[in-house]
C-alpha cells in the first residue's frame, strides 16, 4: 500500500497506475478482464464461485458485527479470513435521551485495534454519516486503506480535512463494477439505489464462499440520475451460488415497496406552485442530494434563486457540485447573506434541520435566532423527511414554533415531500430470491426489524437453523455446511462529548441524567483543622432543585439539618473529614427525600482551616 496519502484530486491517476491491488495478469484466453490492475468477471462470466477455488482447503469466514444491529446507525463489519481482515463502513449514531450532552455515539474499536496488524483496509457502500462518521476516530489510532466511490470518497476527505488526518490518509476511488483485492478477500462494487449517489452493495469473495453485504438499499426504477439498481449483477451471483447475504433491515417491518424519489418531485411541482409569491423554505437532509437537485430543477422552473443554510448542508451542496453530482443552471444559486436584495417570490432557501435539531438553521429560524433569515408570514415551509424515531416531538415542537410565526407548515403527512431510501418488504424479498444465499444475516436495525427481515427470509424458503440474529460483537462463523456464533469480542459504544472521546462513561452518564431530573445541593462549611470546630458556614446552595429565594422555610430547615449534622460530628470529636462530607450527604439525602420525595445530589465541601 502506497505510504503517502492520496488526495481526492490525485485519486483517479493512483487507481489507472496500481490501485495498490496485487493481482495476477490474466491470459488472453481467460473468461476475466483486467480493469485498471483489477480482475473483473465479464457478464459472460459465469462459472460457479466453488469451482474457482477447487484445490483449497477452505477454512470458516468470520463476521464480526462491532455497530449498527439492535441499533439504527452506527454502522461497521468487520470481515476475517484466514488470518486476513477487512473493515466494510464506519459510522456513528446520534445521541438520544439516555446521553445528555454528548455530541456522538462511535463504535468501539477495542478488537479492531488488536488485530490492526491483520487489516488490509476498508471498504465503504456509501457517504452517510451512519456509514463513514467514525473514521476520523478511526484513523486516530492508526492508518488503513479507504477505498470507496467518489463522492463517499469526497466527503470521508472533508471530514478527514477537519481532523487534520487528510495529509496522511490513504484514499482510492472505485467504481460500481470495479473489483479490489485485499489480502485473501476480493471486493466488487455494485451500483445500488439509495436517498445518496454512489452508493453500492458489496460482493466479497472469499475461498469459503461469496458473501453479499447491501448495504442501505432500495429498488427505484426510475431514479433521478437514470442508473437503477444493478439487479442483473445480483442475480449473476445468485446463479453462480451466494454463501451468505448480510442485508438492512431497516423497513423490513413495512410492507410493499418503497416509492420512486421522482414522487417527491412531482410534490415540489405542486406546492411551488401554491406557493405563489410567498418565499419557500425546504428542509432535508443534507446528504440527500437527488433530493436537492429536484429543488433546484423546480426553482428554475419558477424563476427563484437558491440559498443554502445551515453548515453542513453549505458543505454537501459544495463538494456535490464541484463533482458534477450537482447540475446547478447558471447564476442560480446565491449566498445566503443576499437574501435581501431579493423578493419572497424569487427565492428558495434549502436548509438543514428537518429533524427538529436544536442547533440546525430550522430550529434557529423557529425560534428568531437566525442570523441571515428572519420568518414572515406566508413563507411556504416544507419538511422533507421523516422524523427519525424518537424525534417525533423535536419536530413537533420546531413545527408549532413556525406556525406560531405565521408560516405556512408542509411535512410528510400532508403531501409527498419524503420517500424513504430504504427497501420495503417486497424489495427485500426480491433481493433475497435474486441473490438465493444460503445463510442470512439481518443487520442494520433494531431487534424488531432484524426479526421481521429474518422472518421475510423464513417465508422465502431459507431454513431457520440457516438465519442468525446476532449482536453486536458476535462472531459468525460461517462454512459451507454451516453458521454459527462461536464467541464474543468487545464491541459497544463510545462516547464523544466535545475533544473528549470515550472520557465519559455511565456513572458521568447517571449524574447527567440526575442533575437533569432532580437539580442538585451544595453544602459549603468551613472546620477548624484542630478543635473542629465550624468556623463559616455552613453555607447551602441549589441549582435545579427549588428557587431559593420563593423557598426560605425549606432553605432555613435544610441548614439546620445541616448545623444539627455538624454538631454531633463535633461532640463524638470526628476529625476525619471524609466522614463528615459522608455523614451531610447521608443526612441530607434523607431530609430532603422525606420533605420533598426528591433525590438531588448533594455535593458537601468540608475545608480545613
């Protein structure tokens, strides 16, 4: 592997050299072809995968889960044969209700760091954040090859730049159809539909056996860039024999199949048209670029100009269009700080915060605290996305704010403005039928999608006994024969709070969650290091627990209870300071718990003087 990092720009001169790959030239006579120092099965290809492999003694495939089952995102697999490993995705998850205050949820990479000797690099299916961001805390640790398609590779380097890791970060561009050695394990690439370009479904061929990993998918016959799925690729794979497929779950609980983006199209149609002269706001995700590009083309229709808000959405659009995944009119996008030169009806702003965050530019919009932009009534308001389970209130909450400012609300219960990028129960099933693998794997959900994907899988013909619902840090072994969970490895969550990674953990965790819930007391007193007796205080102070000045009696009892503590500490002649602090906390504790039925945390401070 090459040692000097390859920056985006340079990619595509690394990849028509080497790729770094080693592989064996074919002959003129062989059924493969060569593609940038790659072997390709040709589609006239189509010897079964076991009669490669014939005179090797095939050993078991090991699927290590470490993020991203019994849990949305987080997302990360790792492979292993034969001494041989490989990483597929590295993302993160959001913080919920359970981790006030921290910024995000990464995987742990405990076991990954043990065995980085073995690693021969990472493969990613495509540029979400569930699925690439924890590389850079990744990379922290030490460096591996990163080989995904382009604009996954554009946006794993941006977040690398604010890292400081992209001078020394080894980066390769593929393509879907594009296959990759590493080590004892081969890669192809294929083209998949999902909410974000580039994505792909991996094949990875082993001696044991091909196994399939989707990634996030879906069936879209009319997607907004004309390249559907490659289901043909699948099906070939399917004939030459599967030995395993690793796919989301993510809808597996919704029945029929998922509608075709271009809905959400016909949607902006209509409701720029309702919105006449009034300005037009849209909230989505910010990777969702098909999404972004179906805006700009209904802009133009009506002769408003773009601004973009909010910093990650500025980011995305940026690297989209500079790769051409972003087909901009001339003159039609604007900075978001002229929005004054223009009128309500010549202009479209696309901004983040469609899931109610409270630092995105939707939240600060609701609440008058954006900078640029300040709502007034009649702007059109469209929220195109779907809260993210356990959102459903932010949301609500951003929604009523912006109402209550006299903007007109549109979101997904009122119209079509989102479609989801995940395959629905019919699209799942065709996937399983195509491919024909042998053992199942559901990952990419919580336990209650992995058991309805694992029973679409029953209702397809796979045996039980040949499906696995795991978790996280299970190791599947998998032969010809049969699949098994052997052991466990450390796997888990790591919490990123600020320049903090992994510092704070669950008893920070509890306090947090207690402070929040029931405030806390403090209790000053100052003791003579000698005669122990109390030379100031004691001094009681609240934050969280009651407003002092509307709660004297409560105030003067709790010092009291405090004073009559410090008193019999004094008379039994305890001079072990630790022991007083003990004893206010104990007393206290139960003063307040029978006053009040609360439990604050009480936090005595004892100096010596």
């Amino acid at each position: 592997m090459a040692e000097k990092k390859t920056s985006l720009k340079q990619t595509k001169k690394v990849n028509e050299k080497s790729r770094n790959v080693k592989t064996k030239a074919p002959s003129k006579k062989s059924a493969d072809k060569t593609y940038k120092g790659k072997n390709i099965p040709t589609k006239n290809s189509n010897r079964p995968h076991k009669k490669q492999e014939t005179n090797v003694s095939k050993k078991n495939v090991r699927i290590i889960p470490l993020g991203g089952i019994g849990e949305i995102g987080k997302n990360i697999t790792l492979y292993e044969y034969d001494g041989d490993m490989i990483i597929v995705d590295c993302g993160m998850s959001f913080p919920d209700a359970d981790t006030p205050g921290i910024d995000i949820v990464i995987p742990d990479f405990t076991y990954i760091v043990e065995n980085k000797d073995k690693i021969k690099g990472m493969v990613l299916t495509h540029g979400h954040e569930d699925h690439i961001g924890a590389i850079p805390y990744l990379l922290k640790n030490f460096n591996i090859p990163i080989y995904s398609t382009k604009l996954t590779l554009g946006l794993v380097e941006y977040k690398l730049r604010e890292h400081s890791l992209h001078n020394i970060s080894k980066l390769y561009e593929v393509k879907a159809g594009d296959q990759i050695k590493l080590g004892k394990f081969a890669v192809e690439f294929i083209h998949v539909n999902h909410s974000i370009p580039d994505a792909v479904a991996l094949a990875i061929k082993t001696p044991a056996g091909v196994i399939i990993q989707t990634g996030d998918f879906k069936i879209d016959s009319t997607p907004i860039d004309d390249n559907m799925i490659d289901i043909a690729r699948f099906a070939e794979l399917g004939k030459e024999g599967v030995l395993a497929l690793l796919m989301e779950s993510t809808n597996a609980e919704r029945p029929g199949f998922t509608a075709s983006e271009k809905i959400v199209g016909e949607s902006f149609a209509t409701l720029f048209r309702k919105a006449r002269k009034n300005r037009i706001i849209v909230a989505t995700f910010s990777s969702n670029i098909h999404r972004i590009q179906q805006i700009i083309y209904e802009a133009e229709k009506c002769g408003r100009k773009v601004a973009v808000s909010g910093r990650s959405m500025v980011n995305v659009v940026n690297i989209a269009a500079q790769m051409g995944y972003l087909n901009l009119p001339d003159n039609i996008l604007i900075d978001i700080e002229t929005i004054k030169r223009y009128t309500p009806e010549q202009l479209v702003i696309v901004t983040t915060g469609s899931q109610g965050e409270p630092l995105s530019a939707l939240h600060r919009m609701s609440v008058g605290e954006h900078r640029q932009l300040e709502l007034i009534p009649g702007d059109m308001i469209i929220i195109s996305a779907t809260p993210i389970p356990g959102n459903e209130k932010t949301v609500g909450n951003v929604v009523n704010e912006l109402m209550r400012r006299g903007a007109n609300v549109v979101y997904e219960k009122m119209y079509d403005v989102h479609v989801s990028g995940h395959a629905c129960q019919e699209e799942l099933k065709l996937m399983l039928g195509i491919t024909k693998p042998k053992f199942f794997i559901p990952v990419h959900g919580e336990q209650k999608h992995l058991v309805h994907n694992a029973d679409l899988a029953k209702g397809v013909g796979i045996k039980k006994e040949n499906i696995v619902i795991s978790s996280i840090g299970n190791v599947i072994e998998i032969s010809d024969k049969a699949i098994k969970i052997s052991e466990t490895v450390p796997a888990g969550r790591v919490l990123v709070d600020g320049l903090g990674v992994g510092d704070v953990g669950n008893i920070v965790l509890k306090d947090r969650i207690n402070l929040a819930d029931n405030g806390m007391i403090i209790v000053a007193v100052a003791i003579d290091s000698v005669t122990g007796e109390v030379v100031s205080g004691p001094e009681v102070i609240t934050r969280g627990f009651i407003y002092m000045k509307e709660s004297e009696e409560l105030m003067n009892d709790m010092n009291e209870t405090v004073c009559d503590i410090l008193e019999r500490c004094y008379i039994t002649g305890t001079k072990d300071w630790n022991g007083v602090k003990v004893k206010i906390k104990d007393g206290m504790s139960r003063f307040i718990r029978e006053r009040t039925g609360r439990t604050p945390m009480i936090i005595p401070i004892v100096m010596e003087m």
